[in-house]
C-alpha cells in the first residue's frame, strides 16, 4: 500500500512539473497560498476533460483564496449550470470597480466630452468554450486565470494594474459536460490517437449545441436562449474594450486568428478601423507569441465577420474589439495528423498563448482602444446624420405578442424604442446603438463576396413579419424600457354559450394547447366571420377559435376560470358571445367550424438527422407552446408504435430508410395522419416517390464542354451557387388553414437550403409561392433568383392516402427567431388533420 501511494504521489508531482514547464514556467513566481489548477484537480492539465462544474468550483477558490479576484454568476443555462465570470484586477481596482465602470462607460456616452483618463484601466472579456465539444480553452481558462491572480512576474502584475480582465471560462456549459461526459468515458490507458476511435467521435447530438441544440455562437444577436441573454445583460453593463472568441477546428489544421477574410458586405457597417488597423496591431502580438513556442498558424482565410451575432463580431458593433481564435483540435486526447500527433495539452498552450498575447496587447494599447470606443459611439451619431432615415416606424397590427417580441429584442440590444401618442413605435436613427438599428432594418442585396461562413441575411424585423417605414425625421414620443403594461389584454367576461379566442396573437396555439390539456374542447371557423361582442358588430378571422360552453360538461364557471388564468397567462385576447347567430359569415354551428384534434407530435432524431431543425422544433413546442413532441431515435424505428400520434416531424437528414421503414411511415400517413417535411425531410419525401411533387434541379449536360476556368477560382464559382442564408418573399393563400392567422399575403420566408419545388400540379395545394421579385435581403446568385426562386413554391400540402404531407421549402422554425412563420409550422400541427387536398 505504501509503495502504491508513493507511487501515485510521484506520478501526480510529475504530471505539475510538466504543466508547470509547459504551461506556467514563464510567469513565475506564483503566491503558494493560492492553488494551480493541476494542484486542485489532482490530474495534470490536458490529461482529462474538466467537467463544468469543477471549472466554476476552481475559479470560486480563486476569488476565496485572493483579494485579486471576485466571482459573480449572470445566468443559467437551460439545465440550470451556473454561468459564471471571474473578475480579475488589483484589490484596489476591483475595490473601486463601480466608480471605474462609471469612467469607462463615459466613454460609450456621445454627449459626454472626451478626455484622456490614463490611470483608468482596459476592460477585456475572456469568452472560451461557446461550442461544448471545442473544449480546450475552457482548460486554457482556468489557467490564464490562475496566472493573473497567482503570479507574481513584473509582467502579470502591471496586468493587474492596467486591466481588468473578465473570464467567461465556459459559455456553453450544457453542451461542454455533454462533450466531456463522452471524452471521458472513451478515453484510453494508453491514449487512442486513431479518428476512427469512438473517443473521437461523438454520436447525435454531439457538444456543439446547447440543450436545445442550439449553436449559441449565432445567438449573440437573435437572443433566443437563455446563456446569451444572461451575457448580453452583462455586457451591457461593461462594454468591454476587448472580447475573446475561442473555438476548435479540424484536426488536420494549425491555428487560426484575425484579422479575418475581407467582410461580405460591400458597406459593412462597423468602421473600417476595427476590422483593418485594430485586427492587424493585435495581430502582431499573436505572431510573436506563437512563433516563440513554435506553432503553425494562419490568418485571413475562411473565416468572415459579415454575420453580425459572432462572439467575434458582436463587440465590434458595440465600440470593443471582438476577437476569433480557431484551434485545430485532438478531438479528444490525442489524435494523428500529417505533422505528427496532435493532443489536448498542445492544443491548449495555443489557446493559453492567444490569450495572454491578448491581455498584452489590450494593455499597451488601452489609450488607443479608449479613444476608439468614443469614436465608434459618436460616428453613429454622425453617421445617423448622413442618413436620409431618421426613425423607423411600427405600427401595432393584430398580434400584440409577436410585436412584442420584436421590441424584447431591441430591448436588450439597448437600442432606444419610443412609443408615440398615437400607439405607434419609433426606433430613431440618432442614438449610439444606431449601427444597431441597421442591422434590424436595414437590408442588402448586393455583397464584394458570394462564399460567406455563415448568413448574409439578418433584418431581424424580417423575421418578425412586422412591416416597417422608414420616416425622415423621428415623431416624439416617450421612451419604453420595459415590456410591462404595452398591450394589456381585456380579462374575458363570463358566457353561459361561447368565447371566440383570437388566432392571429402569436400566443393563441400555446393558450389552445392549455385548454385542450385541461380538458376542452375547441373549434376553429374556417371562414370569417361577423358577430356582436358587448353589443358591437366585430369582425373575426378565419382561424378564430370558438370554446363552447355547454358540450363541455363542466360548469360555466370552471370553464370561465380556466380560460381566463390561461388568457392572462399568454396575453391572448378573447371574447364572451351569447348567440351562435351571426351578422355576417358563417354561424358558430356551422360545418365550417370544426373541432380540432389535439396534436400528438413526434419526430424522427438520431444519427444523419440534422440537430439544428430538430431543436428548433422542440424549443418552439417546449418553451412557447408548453406541449411535448416525443423524439423517437433513427435506430429505435423499427420497434416504435406510430399509431400513439397524428403528426409527425421530419426535418432535413442523411435518412437511409429500409424498405420496411419506408412503408411503416407511408401507412401511417396514408391512415389520415400529418407528416410534416422540413427542407431535406421534403426533398427526402419527394425523391423517394411518397408524393407526387417535384423538385426543380439544375439540367447538367454531360456532353457539354465544361470550359476552362482558373482553379483558385473554384471555392468562389462553387460557393455563389450555394444558398447560405437569404430573405425571400412569399405569396400566401390565406384562405388555406396552414395561412389561418395571417393577414398579409405578402410574408418574408429564410432559405438557407436548395430545395426548391415546383408549384404542385394540383391547384389547391400550392400555400405559398415566392413572388416574381422574391429578393428582400441577403446574397443570392442570379441563377438562383432566376432560374429557382421565380419559379418555385416555398410551401406544399400533397395528399398520400387519407393523410397528407405539408411540405416546407424553407425553415419555418429557423434559430428560433422566425416569428413570423412559426404560425405555419404550427398550424400544420394543430390543423393538419382538416386538411383534405381536393383531387
């Protein structure tokens, strides 16, 4: 026993003298009252995979241990881990630190006069870890921590002097211990450097995502989960100088950081003295620091700031310098590359290296980073000038919840919203966020690139469905900072008959699956009509739920009482009527009011299925409508008994049906269920003969010559044909049930696919065409526009047996931002089933 112990404790002291070698030996001395990473994990760093929750417990020792460190926590995840960021200065800074962050916000103050303050120090963000299974900078995290706390070298010190620094060690925790969980589990004794190894790949969904699935490195702008709505709070209380986005990439590449490939845009709307001087001084620093330890690196490929919700391009439209680090990983431990292998502990003296390289640079440039944060802020204004815009006017329209949402997201932007005299929204051009208010409404058709790393479409009012005007000058009006009171919904009076339910509020379809769950039972008209309400004629859609009292067989009161805790609940409005005879339209008995059926959904996830649909259909149901979709894996198909569901999901896949499969799922349909096909899952659908639609392809002539063209040209020929992201509009039949809730024929859809199908042969089944001038915002080639867009349909219902298949071109659901066709997909759910498709 003795010898064993002995043997563990020499094995441990060897495994600290390398990390200290490795990793630490440049900073010392380090204070022996406060504990390396190593010390407090008991294993070296590199050598396993450090679960969140064990990074959070270290960086609290920290701040317990020194009065050169404080922790705070500015959320949760949807798992519940806490996020938590690690401040980092001198006592005497973080002593002070509400009176230095009054200093340092003057400076993002147009109206404040500037002056040099050269005692106040550099506020730097240190983000790592927003892709769960890109893990190697949250180990760097804890180190770097480690060193700007511990260390006593002159270096770290004037550090502390001249910064404040802010570790964010893991934005994505949940898809992190995801990823470490599987590390972990498949990790060898000898180490397995083979790809094929399971260590090295993760089965469905993998880390990357949050919970939900969800990439929450496009998420800084859309704001839809809750990790980047606690950082974007935080944010907007510092405004940091300098903000790190750490990622991984494939293995067989070396190291990447800005600046960054030329932007798409041809007017990009950050200043030219971010993206070009700022990247290329902070460049300089990165070089040096790599080249001393030797690794290989590159800068200006691949990657694009263009989409404006990175890590690495949201500061830059807030007056800092967001920054992007790319690490080839070991996905894993250690894996083989063509220069040898590569392992998680280089992999993680890389991110350490940028990282200290950036607290450097931040340093001995914060007089030139201060100077340029009040330019950024008094440009906009100057820039708001030049603009023929001075506001941007919305008018409230039937739902009150979806505008609603849309004003939530320039809320927490902290871009200024008034509200007039006349209940309309005014969101001026003068204002610091203006270069915010762009990239709400502002659109583009024309780009200097086709190849993007992402969208080049995000008019993110677009993806409300909310029409906006431009005005010259901005209306007065008193300035909203809250949500609060906006739209308060009458409380419904109680009816011995009947309450009609509003289906255009974007709430309706969570407020109807409430009532359904407890028990009642709905209708919905299928045409308009006219009725009086409290003694006056009112007008009400086709899609407008109908709650009848007496076949319910409760008392009138309890039915009361459940509707209206379910009205306040969702701000939905609704309607106490006494008589089903009506002034105009179809009456409540009518055959065009029809009960509907209450959704039992499922969909098909699992190995080939594409994560990010799939996730944005289970948010969408689980966090605004409160209903369940059963997620029923690829392998487990052949058991699963579909007959427990009327509708089921298929979103976009690599799906390899056997034939078995293929005709369980087509009986199931044709027994007069749903299916709903989402991008890939219509153009599986189409291709594999279930319906009888079609897909417009291009024509490839094989004995055409192909031509000669230079071959440095081929990303860029090959990229432009590719649909990364565009905003197309659409004609809706609105008298379809899949419209009901609409009440412009005219919506914004987002494609970032090519499917496209041709309009069906049936007359009936075409719900929505894109119109001949589809283009609203984004890059989109002219073969596209012409020879697809313009000819195509972006949503099918085809008949198969007694079912039917709603068929999307495009992604209704897309990042949990697309308000403004949500209602399609749910009304697929909800309505499906009355959907007959006339021969």
């Amino acid at each position: 026993m003795r010898t064993t112990l002995l043997s563990a404790i020499l094995a441990l002291a060897a495994v600290q003298a390398f990390c200290q070698d490795y990793f630490l030996k440049q900073y010392e001395p380090y204070r022996t009252d406060i504990p390396s990473p190593e010390t407090f994990l008991g294993y070296g760093i590199g050598e396993y995979h450090t679960r969140h929750d064990r990074i959070v417990h270290y960086l609290q020792t920290l701040a317990e241990r020194s009065d050169r460190a404080e922790i705070e926590v500015y959320g949760y995840t949807h798992e519940k881990r806490p996020l938590v960021i690690l401040r980092i200065s001198s006592p005497e800074h973080l002593a002070a630190l509400p009176e230095l962050r009054e200093r340092h916000l003057a400076f993002t103050d147009p109206a404040t006069p500037f002056r040099a303050d050269p005692d106040l120090p550099v506020f730097v963000n240190l983000g790592y870890n927003v892709h769960g299974n890109e893990p190697s900078s949250s180990e760097a995290a804890m180190l770097a921590a480690y060193i700007l706390v511990a260390s006593e070298h002159p270096r770290i010190a004037r550090h502390r002097e001249q910064a404040v620094v802010f570790v964010d060690p893991t934005i994505n925790p949940d898809g992190r211990d995801r990823h470490t969980q599987w590390a972990n589990s498949y990790r060898g004794t000898p180490p397995v450097a083979d790809a094929q190894d399971a260590e090295h790949n993760e089965y469905f969904p993998g880390g990357r995502t949050n919970h939900y699935w969800f990439d929450l490195n496009r998420d800084w702008l859309l704001a839809i989960n809750p990790e980047s709505r606690g950082k974007l709070n935080w944010y907007h209380q510092w405004y940091p100088n300098v903000v790190t986005d750490f990622h991984e990439m494939g293995t067989q590449s070396t190291h990447f950081f800005e600046p960054m490939k030329a932007n798409g845009s041809l007017n990009p709307i950050m200043p030219k003295e971010n993206y070009v001087d700022l990247n290329n001084q902070f460049a300089e620093y990165f070089s040096e620091a790599l080249d001393s330890i030797g690794s290989l690196y590159f800068t200006k490929e691949v990657f694009d700031g263009t989409y404006p919700g990175y890590g690495s391009s949201y500061p830059d439209l807030q007056g800092g310098l967001g920054l992007l680090f790319e690490q080839a990983s070991s996905r894993g431990h250690v894996q083989n590359t063509a220069y040898g292998q590569i392992t998680f502990a280089f992999t993680i003296r890389n991110q350490l290296v940028s990282t200290m390289a950036t607290v450097k640079a931040a340093v001995e440039n914060k007089d030139y980073l201060r100077r340029y944060q009040k330019n950024f802020f008094t440009s906009a204004l100057r820039n708001a000038a030049a603009s023929r815009v001075g506001a941007y006017r919305l008018r409230p329209g039937k739902d009150a919840n979806r505008m609603k949402a849309l004003l939530d997201k320039l809320l927490i932007h902290r871009v200024e919203v008034r509200k007039t005299a006349q209940g309309e929204f005014v969101i001026p051009t003068s204002q610091p966020h203006y270069r915010m208010v762009q990239t709400f409404f502002e659109t583009y058709r024309r780009y200097r690139d086709s190849v993007f790393y992402d969208a080049s479409a995000w008019s993110v009012a677009n993806f409300y469905n909310i029409p906006y005007q431009t005005l010259r000058s901005a209306p007065a009006g008193e300035e909203i900072s809250s949500l609060e009171g906006l739209f308060p919904v009458e409380p419904v009076a109680p009816s011995e008959y009947a309450y009609l339910i509003d289906w255009n509020d974007y709430n309706a379809p969570a407020l109807l699956h409430r009532l359904q769950t407890l028990g009642l039972t709905l209708a919905s008209a299928f045409k308009p009509f006219t009725t009086q309400v409290n003694g006056k004629a009112q007008s009400f859609d086709a899609g407008t739920l109908v709650l009848p009292v007496q076949p319910q067989g409760k008392p009138a009161a309890e039915i009361h009482k459940i509707l209206l805790e379910a009205q306040q609940e969702f701000q939905v409005p609704a309607y106490a009527v006494v008589s089903g005879y009506h002034l105009k339209g179809v009456d409540l008995g009518s055959r065009y009011t029809q009960p509907i059926r209450r959704p039992k959904a499922a969909m098909l996830i699992g190995e080939g299925v594409r994560s990010y649909e799939a996730g944005e259909v289970w948010h969408l149901l689980d966090t605004r409508v409160g209903m369940p979709i059963t997620k029923i894996p690829l392998r487990d198909l052949d058991g699963a008994r579909l007959d427990g569901y009327n509708t089921l999901v298929l979103v976009s896949g690599r799906y390899n049906f056997s034939e078995a499969q293929e005709k369980k799922l087509r009986e199931w349909v044709g027994r007069g269920n749903t299916l709903i096909a989402i991008a890939g899952g219509a153009a599986h659908a189409i291709r594999k003969g279930w319906v009888s639609e079609i897909l417009l392809e291009a024509e490839k002539d094989s004995t055409a010559p192909a031509g000669r063209l230079p071959y440095a040209d081929a990303p860029e020929n090959l990229g432009r044909e590719e649909v990364g992201g565009v905003i197309l509009e659409a004609d809706l039949d609105l008298t379809h049930p899949l419209a009901f809730g609409y009440s412009r024929k005219q919506i914004p859809v987002y494609k970032n696919n090519t499917v496209w199908l041709a309009p069906s042969k049936n007359p009936y089944a075409t719900v929505a065409q894109y119109t001949q001038s589809p283009h609203v915002d984004g890059y989109i080639s002219p073969e596209n526009l012409n020879d697809f867009a313009r000819k195509s349909a972006s949503l099918l219902v085809s008949p198969m047996g007694r079912g039917r298949v709603v068929l999307f071109a495009d992604n209704p659901n897309f990042r949990g931002s697309w308000y403004g066709t949500n209602r399609l997909f749910l009304n697929a759910l909800f309505l499906g089933n009355h959907i007959e498709v006339p021969d």
